[in-house]
C-alpha cells in the first residue's frame, strides 16, 4: 500500500496553563499551514508574528491586527474557562492546561473536512459535531460545559459557517502565498545496515531521508514480499532542514537463505525506491585473505 493521498490543512492552535513559565507563555496561539508554522502569538509579547517569509510578504497590516484581536478575545475566554475547570474538577492547585484546535483539510479529491476540539489537561473534553450544530463530551465532567455550549445556538451557526465556509478559503489563499515550499516534491534517499545482536539474529535498518511532503510508506521486503508485521517504524520525524527522516528496522535470522530489500513509496517517486541488503558471509573475508597471499600482497592494503 503506497503513501496517502496529499492531504493539505490549516490548524489553529491554543495553549493556556495555570503556572506559566518564561518557555511556556499562559497563552499561545498558533496557525499552521500542513506542517509550517506561519504565524504565532504569545501573551507575553502581545503581538502576532508571522513565521514564513511568503505569509509576511502576502498578508497586509488588517490581517495582523485582526489575528491579535482574536487572540485577545480567546485570552479573556480562556481565562476564565480555566477557572470554571479548575473548580468543575475540584482541583484548584498544580499544574493545569487547556489546549484547543480547529481547523480544516482539504484533500486531492477537493472533498473537505473541518473540526473544533478542545482538551483539558491533555485528556479530551469536548468536540463540536458541525452536522448537528452540538457538543460531544468526553466525560461527566464536560457534561455542564456541554449543555451550556449547546444553548449557544448563534456561536454554532458561526462555528460551522467557519468550519464549512471560511476555513477552506483561507487554506487555498496560504497554499498559494506558500506554493513553492508547501506544494514541492523532493525525492528520498534510502540506506540500508545491519547489526548482529548476541541471540543470533540480525537486526536490518532501512534510513529514508530528504523527503518531502511527509507522508511516506516504508518496509522491509522478503523474497519480493511485504513483512510489514514484522517492520518497526522509528516515526517520521524533522530533518531540520526542511524535509523529512525516517527509519524501519526488521529481525531476520541470518541463516534462512533470503532476499531483502527496502521498499519506499513517496508521492516525489514516479515508481518505488528498492535497496537490497547487500549479505556479507563470514568466509568471505577468509577467502580474500587466500587470494591475497598467493598473489603475494599485503594484508594491510584495501
């Protein structure tokens, strides 16, 4: 099974803790273009600043100031929510975060999908449902937050008009402001090693890098057939420079006689990426050291 289809988003972020620190702002709000962060306020600054050079160059001062005016209305919001949920779980001491997000995608079939969640120290707490215009909570707790959030009929409307309406047309415009960074392809490099570990097997290491977008789908191949069962995945993590890296690790028993390759599929690939793990038998030194003696050369040399 090859990558997903490119999947494009827009997401906004909220960040609000009890005990703020000078890392970790009370309140930070930030917009993410698919996996660029374009924009960020914290309330610390009190400011909004953008994070690319295209969304600084494209956006003009109204766009500024109406992100700041939405991230002080959010502020005073949070708040008091904040307090409300303190007492809601009759934990008025320590450490406390509400984190919500919204956003939308947009997907290559031009079919949309748009949500708004919010959590309460790192567990889910409700979720709005766009189709009936409610709340889901996501336990007793966020039942009175629900029932309240429900009466709000005006707000929902809004909330599913950004949802359905809004948030689309802005990802396009950020898509195209950001096209050459956000919509390039770049191809992966794919390197395979091995390592013998003391129960008699070998672990195989596949590393994938350069590649962007970051959706990728790698495995381990045995005798042309996937093992993905048998892979494990390191993740999919930043390279820092833009792209991205990855590793998929699988353990065979070195002495069943068998083929294995590393397939990688990558939207940047016009057909899959293979690199075969070159075996390396132990008598195979043993010999060039033979063949070398009766040639009369030295050991020493490569």
């Amino acid at each position: 099974m090859g990558p997903r289809p490119q999947i494009h988003s827009w997401r906004i972020f909220h960040t609000v803790v009890s005990e703020p620190s000078p890392e970790l702002p009370w309140h930070r709000y930030v917009g993410y273009v698919n996996d660029q962060v374009v924009f960020e306020y914290n309330s610390e600054k009190q400011r909004v600043e953008p994070r690319t050079p295209w969304m600084a160059q494209n956006e003009d001062s109204e766009f500024w100031d109406h992100q700041i005016w939405w991230a002080r209305r959010w502020q005073a919001w949070f708040r008091g929510s904040l307090n409300t949920l303190r007492e809601l779980y009759n934990r008025t001491e320590g450490f406390h975060i509400i984190q919500m997000i919204l956003g939308c995608d947009l997907r290559e079939d031009n079919t949309t999908w748009g949500f708004y969640q919010d959590s309460y120290n790192e567990r889910d707490f409700l979720t709005f449902d766009k189709e009936t215009m409610t709340w889901v909570a996501a336990d007793i707790g966020a039942q009175i937050t629900k029932r309240r959030w429900d009466a709000e009929v005006f707000d929902n409307q809004r909330w599913k008009h950004y949802l359905e309406e809004e948030c689309i047309p802005w990802l396009r415009s950020f898509l195209e402001y950001g096209k050459e960074t956000l919509q390039r392809k770049v191809h992966p490099t794919a390197r395979v090693s091995d390592r013998s570990s003391h129960d008699g097997l070998t672990t195989l290491s596949c590393k994938v890098s350069g590649f962007y977008p970051r959706d990728i789908t790698v495995t381990w191949l045995k005798n042309g057939e996937s093992r993905q069962q048998d892979t494990y995945s390191e993740g999919i993590l930043p390279s820092g420079d833009g792209t991205y890296q990855t590793w998929v690790t699988m353990e065979i028993d070195p002495k069943i006689k068998a083929h294995y390759s590393c397939h990688v599929e990558h939207e940047s690939l016009l057909e899959p990426l293979s690199v075969s793990w070159e075996r390396v038998w132990p008598w195979h030194g043993a010999r060039r050291q033979i063949r070398a003696l009766h040639r009369g050369e030295s050991l020493l040399c490569p």
